[in-house]
C-alpha cells in the first residue's frame, strides 16, 4: 500500500471528510481493521487565504511545495491536495517534489465520460471557475464546462470562505446554489461538478433533480485506487 500525503486544512472541515473516505474506501476493499497509510499536513487556512488575496500565489505554492517535501521525507509517495482550487499549483508539486498529483478534474472528468455527458456546469471559488487549470483539464477529456454568471459566481464565492469553510450550512444559501445550478441546466449543462470540496456538505444528488459530482468523494477513491495500485 502506497503512502498518501494529505495536504488540508483548505478548509479543515472537508480535510475530515477527505481522511474518512479514504480509510472506508481502503477498509472497503481490504477488510478487517486494515486502513490508509497515509500522513496529514493541515495549514491555517486563513494563513494561505491572506496570502492568495493579496496576490501572493507564489507564496502560496512555496508554503504547499515544503509542506510536500516534509511529507516525502517522511515516506509519502504521492499527493492528495484536500481542495480543489489548490490544483492550480499541481504541476509545480509534481515537478518540486517528483510525487504524483493525483488530479482531483482528471478523476472528476473520467466520472463526467463514465456518466456519458458532454457539457457541465462547474461551482467552485473563482479561481477554480475561471483560472483554466480546472476547466482544460476537462477539456482534454472531451467536456464542455459552463460557469456561473459574475453575480453568481461572486455569491458562490464568499459563501464558501463565510460560510461553507467554517461548517456553517443554510437552507437560504442552499436555494441559492440549486437556483444557479438550475439557471446553468437551462442553459445546456447535463450535470453539475461540486467543485469545491465543501459544498457537498450542503447540498446532495437527493436535493437536485440533474446529475451532480461530487468531487471529494470522487477524489478520495482515485486516491484509494492509487494507494493500493489499481
């Protein structure tokens, strides 16, 4: 079994889940008391927060590239980012640290081709909706993605750093996403990608009518398939 290095914290309360799916899906397949080997690395998330805002993704990337170096010292053969806006520095780590990234839009973008849909609606921060190191990676998979108006995409952004990042979920704020989910259906998209690991936490495929992906569950089994080399 392969050692994963988790790099959370980017929100702690998705890092939880991420740690949980990863071990049942290993108990899963290998029964008994047996779990992941794996070590955890949680930043402060409002360390790196102040840093992203103030334009300092580099500084970002540094803190993320030592944190991974720290983990490969200690056994870990490959790499887990517990979020997916922090993708964007995936091929920086990759080259830094000689570990696989294991692509939480390449897992997400094979499940969208199992699925048989062509064209999405991708919710996430900003970043992840508009920075491209998301939205290419579905487009080499043959996916078409479709984001959020500004107004929306701004709602959606701020809820996740006020509200979903500190655990905090509301039937108000769930409206408002499956009314942005429904306006982007509307407009041709098959399905929706939960792209930021929190918002599965507040809503669910039982809430929406159109397919969703959710993508921590989704990245925790790549993650289990490749530490146990399937």
């Amino acid at each position: 079994m392969k050692i994963l290095a988790l790099i959370g914290g980017t929100s702690w309360v998705s890092t939880v889940d991420y740690y949980r799916y990863i071990n049942e899906g290993i108990n899963e397949q290998l029964g008994g008391i047996y779990y992941s080997r794996c070590i955890i690395h949680s930043f402060s998330y409002g360390v790196i927060k102040d840093m992203a805002d103030a334009g300092n993704f580099a500084g970002v990337r540094n803190e993320f590239i030592a944190a991974c170096l720290n983990m490969k010292d200690g056994g870990a053969e490959g790499i887990v980012l517990c979020a997916n806006t922090m993708h964007m520095f995936a091929h920086d780590l990759e080259q830094a640290t000689g570990m696989p990234v294991i692509h939480i839009a390449t897992a997400t973008a094979r499940a969208i081709n199992e699925a048989g849909l062509k064209k999405v609606g991708l919710l996430g921060t900003r970043p992840t909706m508009t920075m491209g190191f998301y939205t290419e990676k579905l487009s080499e998979h043959g996916i078409e993605t479709l984001i959020p108006d500004e107004q929306e995409m701004d709602f959606i952004h701020e809820t996740i750093f006020t509200e979903l990042g500190k655990g905090m979920f509301t039937h108000e704020t769930r409206e408002r996403y499956i009314n942005i989910m429904n306006r982007l259906v509307a407009a041709g998209a098959e399905g929706i990608i939960l792209g930021c690991t929190e918002i599965p936490m507040l809503l669910t495929q039982e809430d929406v009518t159109m397919p969703v992906f959710d993508t921590t569950r989704i990245h925790a089994a790549a993650a289990v398939a490749f530490s146990l080399g399937q």
